[in-house]
C-alpha cells in the first residue's frame, strides 16, 4: 500500500508472474514431498535432496523466461532494469526453495514449521518496509529486494527447524523417479487452479494500467483472507491423509 496505486500495481503484476513461473517450474514436487515424507516413502532428506537437484536447471530456464518476459511487450508498463531482472530471479530462487523445503516439514512435522516461518517472513517484510520508509520513499525494487529477504528468512527458520534435512547428499534416483511421476498426477491441475486464480492480475496489467492494477489487487487481497484458512485445512487434512 506504500507504493501508492501505480506501484502496487507494477509490484504486484511482477508477483503474479514470478508465482506462476515458480508454480510451472516446480513440477509439482511439493505435492509430492508432503505425500511421500508424510507416508514414510521417503525421508525427509531424501525429499529434500531429490528437490534441491532440480533448482539449477529450473534457475536457468526461469531466467530465461523472465528475460523474456521484462523484454516483450506483456510486461504492460513496467520498466527494465538489470536490478529488476536479478531482483525477480532470487525472488523466483527463494520462492521455489521455500515451496520444496516446506512441503518436506508439512509431511513430516505438520504445520507448525510453515505457522512458525510463515510468521519470520511477515516480522521481516513488515520492519523491513518500515524501515526503508524511515530513509525515504519505498520503490518496487526495495519491496522485491525485501521479499526475497523474508523468503530467505523462511528459509532460514525451517533449516533451523530441523538442521539435519538440508543434507544433498541423501539424493535418491529411484525415488526422484517415483515423486516425479507421482507428482505429476496433481501438476497440471496445479498450474491450471493457479493461472485459474492468479492471470486476472496479469491480463488486467497487459490491457490496462498499473494504477487499475494496484488496486484491483488490494480489492482481491481482501477478498483473499476469506480463502485463507479453507487453505490451511487443506494443507493440514492433506499431509494427515498422507500418513495412513
């Protein structure tokens, strides 16, 4: 809301792409790292591990794509810049290890490790914000700078959750097998409930201005908190199920 109409536009119309991208590029593995940690397939390591393989190519391909993106007409007004460039891609980055490392602490912990981080990276956008906003006016590369720092923060606190789940060396090519063509059963209806929800941001930016944007997306985010603990459950019926 800092940015003003213009700009929350612009920063959420960036948003909306970067969760798409990161949604496409997944391949649907945190279905399946809650599924197969949570039915004891696999351990949480293991899970772990077959997920960070896949972070250097989805990298290079999600740079590509957003290069392409931010060079082509369908970035509706926004302008280029190679700080906006790398600011979407560690956002792409941290916003994918997030998913991947999370559904591995649903499967095998329950929610507590997403409430706990959830909570860390609201604390670090919010006093980050803040903060920027002492020093002088808040620009959409500050807001995108700081949400890959709380994503990081997110990060961080379910590392810290369970310090042992970050090893890579517990990567398993026969289940990396298994959880790829399992994930892939839910993959599409994944990406398409997504761009279901999400590409009124983005048709809305390539036919309109970043103003209409900006507050088109406040008005949804309101009408978001509604979807938010029927998601919640979700998540909490989906990994319990998973163990039975």
């Amino acid at each position: 809301r800092a940015l003003g109409p213009l700009g929350k536009g612009q920063y959420a119309f960036i948003q909306q792409f970067i969760g798409i991208l990161a949604i496409v590029l997944n391949l649907g593995l945190p279905t399946s790292n809650v599924y197969f940690v949570a039915k004891k397939k696999v351990t949480p390591q293991t899970a772990f591990a077959n997920s960070i393989m896949l972070i250097l190519p989805t990298t290079l391909i999600g740079s590509v794509i957003t290069l392409f993106f931010f060079m082509s007409p369908f970035r509706g007004q926004i302008n280029y810049s190679n700080t906006l460039f790398v600011a979407s891609l560690l956002l792409f980055v941290t916003t994918t290890l997030f998913g991947w490392l999370n559904a591995v602490l649903v499967g095998a912990y329950g929610l507590k490790p997403q409430g706990l981080a959830t909570i860390a990276q609201s604390v670090v956008l919010i006093l980050g914000a803040g903060i920027v906003a002492l020093f002088g006016t808040v620009r959409i590369i500050d807001m995108l700078f700081l949400a890959v720092i709380s994503q990081a923060a997110g990060i961080g606190v379910l590392c810290c959750f369970d310090l042992s789940i970050t090893s890579i060396n517990a990567f398993d090519r026969f289940s990396f097998k298994s959880m790829i063509r399992y994930s892939f059963k839910a993959y599409f209806i994944d990406v398409a409930n997504f761009l279901h929800l999400r590409q009124d941001i983005l048709i809305l930016g390539w036919l309109s201005t970043s103003a209409q944007v900006g507050q088109y997306s406040v008005a949804v985010s309101f009408a978001e908190v509604v979807r938010y603990m029927p998601i919640i459950i979700g998540s909490a019926f989906f990994a319990e199920i998973s163990r039975y």
